[in-house]
C-alpha cells in the first residue's frame, strides 16, 4: 500500500519534472519529424531522381544502329517508358540525342552538358565497338547505366545479324517466374511475397534501433536523475519517507512512461506515414512506388517490438539506476554506466551484423546470442521478423528477459541501497561485490 | 514513550564513528546535540532514522524498535540541504508530502499555510533554485514538517540563517514542541542549544561525553560562573582569590569561573567589602564554557550568520 503509494509519487514527479521541459517537446517533435521523414523517404528519393534527367548523346558510324541505340537505353533506363507516353509532368530519367558530330558532343559533355556521349562504331569484324566518353570516369553512376545498355545494343545487334526478328528476340528475353517454397515439406505457412518480407526486414532493423535508442537514452536518464537527486542530497530527504527499492522502482517507472510517451508519438507518426505513403507517392510520383513498408508492418511485429522494447528498457534501467547510485558527481556518470553501454551496444552490433547479413543469422552461435536476456532486446527481433528463428526461440527469450529483470531489480535495489548514501567514494568491482553481499 | 538510543556501534572503514552511544531524549522536549564536526552527530541521527544500520546497538521509539514505525512519524532535516533545484517550490513541497501519506489537497493547504507563516508565500510557484540560501532553507524546514512527524531530526537547523529567519525558525520549534513534538537537533552553536533546549548531550569521538538536562550539564562540571560590575571599574582583584579566574574582563562588567569546592557567596561578599556594587551575578557555565572544559574548542563547521541571536 505505502509502497505502491510512494511508487506513484516517485514516478509521477519524474514524468511531471520531464515532460514539462522545452528540451522534451523539442526532442519529441524532433524524432517524429525524423521517423516521418524516414518513412517517406522512397517517396522523397523517387521525387528528387525523377526530376534528375540524364541527359546523354549517341554518335554512331551508322543512322540505323544509332537509332537503335536510342530506342534501347531510353527503353532499358526509364522504368516508366514502357507504358509509350511518359506521365505528363513527369520527366524521363535519361534521354538520348542522336548527335553526328563527335567533337562537338565531347566538348558538351567535358563543359557537363551531357552526362556523356557513347560513341558506336564497326569495326573490322563486323562487330560493334563503344567508347563513352564522360567526366563520370569509368566507374560513375552514368558509366555503369550505359554499360548495361551497351550490352544490351550490341546483344540486339548480333541478334540481328544472325537473322533473328524483333518480336523473336523480345520472347527470347522475356522474364521467367521462379516459384519459391520451403524445403520442408510439412511446413504450410506462405512465403512472403518479397515486397513483404523486405519490408518486414527494413522494419525491424528500424525497429531495433529504437529499441537501442530507447535503452541508451532514457537508461541514462535513469542514472542522471539518479546522481541528480545524490548530488542534491535530495536523496537523504527522499529516504526518510521511501525505501530505495521504491525510490528505484518510482524511477524506472516514471521515467518508463516518458519513454513510451515519447516513443508512442514517435511510432504513431511513422505507422501513419507509412499508411500514407502509397497515397502521397501516388500523388506525387504518379505511381504507388513499392509498398514494401507498409505490407511488412503486421501486428505480431508490433507486439514483438512492444515486448522487446518495454523488457528491455526494464532490465537495463534497472542497472542503470543501480550505477547512478554509486557515484556522487554528474561528471562520473558515463564511466559507472560503461558496462551496460558495452553490452547494449555489443548486442546492437551483433543484431545488425546479423540482420544485414553480415552474420549468418542461422548460425548456432547467433541462434544462442540471440536468446541471453541483455542481447535478445536487441538481436530477437531482426531474427523473429525474418522467419529465421523459431517461435520457441522467441518465447524462451522472452522468458529468459522477465527471469533476469526480476533479478537485476534485486540486485539493483542492494546496490542502491547501498550506494545511495555512499558520498565521496568511487567504489570498484570488489566494493560492489562486499554491498551486494551485505546490503547496506 | 522516549526516544532511546542505547549502544550504538559504527565503524567506516579505520574510523570508529560511534563508540558506544546511549542517549535518552524525554518525548515533547527540544533535545541538542551538540559536538564538533565529525563528532559523530549526523551518523547517529541517520541510524536513528534507519537510514543507515548500526554495527552494534538498538534504537527504539516508545519501546518499538525505530524502524518498526511507519515513516510518517519521523522528519528528518539533513545538514546538506536537499531539495529540487529546478522544482517549484509549492510542487515540491506537496512531492514530499505525498510521500508520508499526506493527500495533496492537504499538503498544498498546509504548505502555503507555513510559507506564508516564514513570509514567503510569493515564492511559492518559483523555481528552488531562485530563492536565497536562507529561504532555501526555510523552504527545506517546511518539507520536514508537512507529514506532521511526532519526532522531528534536524541537523544544524540554524546554520546559515540570519537573525531574523532564527527567530522565525526558534519559534516554529517551540510551538511544534508545545503541540506535543519531539525535536532533535544537532549545533555547534551553543548558544542556540542553552536558549532552545530542554536537554543536551554533547558527543565527542563517537562518545557521549555527557547528557542530561541543560540545567544539569551545565552544572556538571562543578564550576560556577559570577559576574561582576564594580562602581570604581576595577575588579581585577577577583583574580587574586583562590579558586577563582577571570574569563572576561570588560569595562561594563568582569566575569570569572569560580572553582568547585570555593563558595561563590564568598566572592560576593568580598565584592561587597571593596567598594560599592553595580552588578553581582551567580550563574551556571555557559554550555560553550562546559563543552570547552570537557571537549576542548569547538571546531567551528560554518560560521554562522547569526552571532547567538536572542542569547
């Protein structure tokens, strides 16, 4: 009853005290207009490459192969072009002039007229021969574009000589489907659609860094408010009333309900845009763009997210009011919380190795790693979303993370008790050691 | 129903903090505790308080153990002022009350009430850290006070305060005693304790070197203290009487410590056959002349804005 009371009246001030500063709205505001910009951030790329036309010159030795040249890179290098008509409004990516004079094309393309100017010419055997020349150089943006199209002109040129029709060649190149299915045969549920299951990827790699930011930011906050109250010999007042368990549990609550403030806006903000996108792309492209985002974003990832997050947030702060509890002095802060910033952002590393492929996800190793309860926050996820782990997996993790929040608060709650009233002293490993066995 | 505070033990590390420390303070009274820095004095308040654990010893309230009592019956003002520095003050004022079980409806009526009491009732929805040191302090006061304690700690309640704000703070305390309260506090302005306190103990090393009523420890050295103003000025010759010794000479009086076992009625007969008396005076030792006869000088913590106002 006390303690619940007491519990409340912590966390509350905490909330109160930090929601109501301008730093809070401005970093809230900050980071929603940050993940809407990430979510519209296909949208905003597909805007600016649109309006970047690549404009290129062809000189070749014969009207036909030129003309042939031009009908190919513009077909190969504006996705859209296929339709016929391009989207009034809209520009194609490249386009291509057919120019006679070589000269005159190199000079425009060295003044950064023209991207570049591929020349065509036959040679000897009969086959086609192509220099670009370009300010690109030979591994440039423009460069790599134009030797795919060079392929390509050359491949129909050799075709054509080889008396193969137009129509022919396009059913020689026509696309094949590849049917994917899992290798066990009694496994039934779907493989995702590749839209699907990059969008999960990318969300989930988004998702686990919130989840790091999450525990590095407000696990610090824990720790300051912590080494605050010491230095402000607040903390002799607070005991008189609350025990330090309260006190700690008030502040890894209080400063809990912050975070999912903060981060409830922010994830608002970026599940509402990514509902939008297919509509704003629409309306500014002119097409819907991959929906990839919006077809990964299901509610079991949510929940996995939800879960991971708000755990691992518990088990950290925990800790992290622990370290603040040792040391008297703001400045000491960073060194006392080293540890946790360690392991957190070794987990990180692993999690994002492994979700980038880096890692081989399925590796035992990783498989282990990602179940330890100070890692899994960050490496589960990534795993859980892409289908690699199994369901136990991610149900073992969770459990291992509730075992071990409940005993870091414990262990917790002695250093604190301990550290709290401990002013001056810089307490090492074996310090800690005897607190813990001790208690006070 | 006392505060009883028996063989207390507490070591830090080389340092033996408490020695041994038993204490009795009678409920409704205003105890000091009076001893030197490092004396011991914050580290037996805090044990009382169960902030800390004693190595040896036990504390009881009323016959319970002091931790068996809800924390609603202690206030404890610690010597390093602890409030919110970037916190209102009325909010942190009701924060801390909360804490003790106060609703806060009450807790705001209640701690406007006393801000206005200390005249500072317009800084009530300011920032801590705007206000002066002694209204900081005033602000801590109240926090101490708000949950109604029964026995209320204080650790050197006047450090810091000018005169004024020490009359204000010597009259809350004395009507909180009045209301039934139990009060402790720690000085080593010992003038305060002989003005203030109903009893004293003066602790030194981690020991209590004595402990009573102040009446009683001011006498417990045995030695009286007679002051005396002659017309002609001169009272040098007290000087020149056994067991007597002259501890201020001044051009409106001279006072002198006379020796256990020397009749102070003696002096004053002696005065009288000088010459004619303005003045004669037999009293008790100041607690400063009885914590130096047993201690030695006060090491002085702070000095004080307020030269033993009142005393």
């Amino acid at each position: 009853m006390t303690a619940l009371r007491n519990i409340r009246a912590i966390g509350r001030r905490e909330v109160e005290v930090r929601i109501r500063t301008r730093s809070f709205l401005v970093g809230t505001l900050l980071l929603v207009l940050g993940v809407i910009a990430i979510a519209f951030l296909p949208v905003i790329i597909g805007h600016f490459d649109r309006t970047d036309t690549t404009r290129v010159a062809v000189v070749a030795d014969e009207p036909a192969v030129g003309a042939q040249a031009k009908a190919t890179i513009e077909a190969l290098l504006n996705p859209s072009a296929g339709a016929g008509a391009t989207t009034p409004g809209s520009q194609p990516d490249v386009t291509v002039t057919i120019e006679s004079d070589l000269a005159a094309a190199r000079r425009q393309a060295a003044d950064g007229q023209l991207a570049g100017v591929l020349g065509i010419a036959r040679a000897a055997d009969g086959s086609l021969a192509f220099t670009y020349y370009s300010n690109d150089g030979a591994a440039g943006r423009s460069t790599a574009e134009l030797r795919l199209a060079a392929n390509s002109i050359a491949m129909a040129d050799r075709l054509g000589r080889l008396g193969v029709s137009g129509a022919q060649a396009a059913a020689l190149f026509a696309p094949v489907d590849l049917a994917v299915a899992w290798p066990d045969p009694t496994r039934t549920d779907p493989v995702r659609n590749v839209a699907a299951s990059v969008g999960q990827d990318m969300l989930a790699f988004g998702m686990t860094i919130l989840i790091f930011m999450i525990i590095i930011m407000y696990g610090n906050w824990v720790a300051m408010s912590v080494v605050e109250e010491k230095a402000s010999r607040v903390m002799e007042v607070i005991l008189n009333a609350a025990t330090p368990y309260q006190l700690l549990a008030g502040k890894v609550f209080g400063v809990g309900v912050v975070a999912f403030v903060q981060y409830a806006a922010v994830i608002a903000g970026g599940v509402v845009s990514l509902q939008l996108q297919p509509a704003v792309a629409s309306q500014v492209l002119g097409s819907t763009g991959a929906g990839d985002l919006t077809q990964g974003l299901t509610p079991a990832l949510l929940l996995l997210f939800g879960l991971y997050g708000v755990l691992g947030f518990l088990l950290y702060a925990a800790l992290y009011a622990a370290a603040g509890s040792l040391v008297s002095r703001q400045e000491d802060v960073n060194a006392a919380v080293m540890p946790m910033t360690l392991i957190s952002t070794a987990g990180y590393m692993v999690g994002v190795y492994a979700s980038t492929g880096l890692l081989d996800s399925r590796s035992p190793a990783i498989t282990v790693l990602s179940v330890v309860p100070f890692l899994s926050p960050f490496m589960m996820l990534g795993r859980a979303a892409t289908g690699v782990a199994q369901p136990w997996e991610v149900v073992l993790s969770l459990a291992l993370l509730v075992g071990s929040i409940a005993l870091a608060i414990w262990v917790a709650a002695r250093i604190y008790a301990a550290g709290v009233l401990l002013y001056g002293q810089r307490p090492g490993m074996r310090a800690v050691w005897r607190l813990l066995r001790e208690g006070m | 129903m006392a505060l009883e505070v028996d063989r207390l033990r507490k070591r830090f590390g080389a340092v033996q903090a408490l020695d041994g420390v038993s204490l009795r303070v009678e409920p409704g009274q205003i105890f000091g505790f009076l001893g030197s820095n490092g004396a011991g004095k914050t580290t037996t308040m805090r044990i009382v308080l169960s902030l800390m654990r004693p190595d040896d010893g036990t504390v009881t309230w009323d016959g319970r153990p002091a931790h068996a009592w809800p924390r609603r019956i202690w206030g404890y003002m610690p010597e390093e002022r602890g409030l919110y520095a970037r916190m209102a003050v009325i909010d942190q004022l009701v924060h801390f009350a909360t804490l003790y079980g106060v609703t806060r409806a009450a807790a705001r009526k209640a701690a406007l009430d006393w801000l206005a009491r200390f005249r500072i009732a317009e800084h009530a929805g300011r920032r801590l850290e705007t206000l002066s040191k002694g209204n900081q302090q005033k602000v801590q006061f109240i926090a101490t006070i708000l949950h109604e304690p029964d026995v209320l700690l204080m650790d050197e309640p006047f450090v810091g305060l000018d005169p004024i704000n020490v009359k204000m703070l010597r009259s809350a305390l004395l009507e909180l005693r009045d209301r039934g309260r139990t009060i402790v506090f720690s000085t080593h302005q010992l003038e305060q304790a002989e003005a203030l306190c109903d009893s004293v103990a003066i602790i030194d090393h981690g020991r209590i070197v004595t402990s009573g009523p102040t009446r009683e420890v001011r006498r417990s050295t045995g030695h009286r203290v007679v002051r005396v103003a002659m017309e002609s000025g001169d009272a040098g010759w007290l000087g020149e009487m056994e067991g007597v010794t002259v501890t201020r000479g001044g051009a409106d009086y001279t006072e002198a410590r006379v020796a256990p076992g020397v009749d102070p009625q003696a002096v004053l007969r002696a005065a009288v056959r000088r010459g004619p008396v303005l003045r004669l005076e037999v009293a008790d030792p100041s607690l400063e002349e009885v914590f130096v006869e047993l201690v030695g000088a006060i090491e002085a913590e702070e000095q004080t804005l307020a030269p033993g106002a009142g005393a």
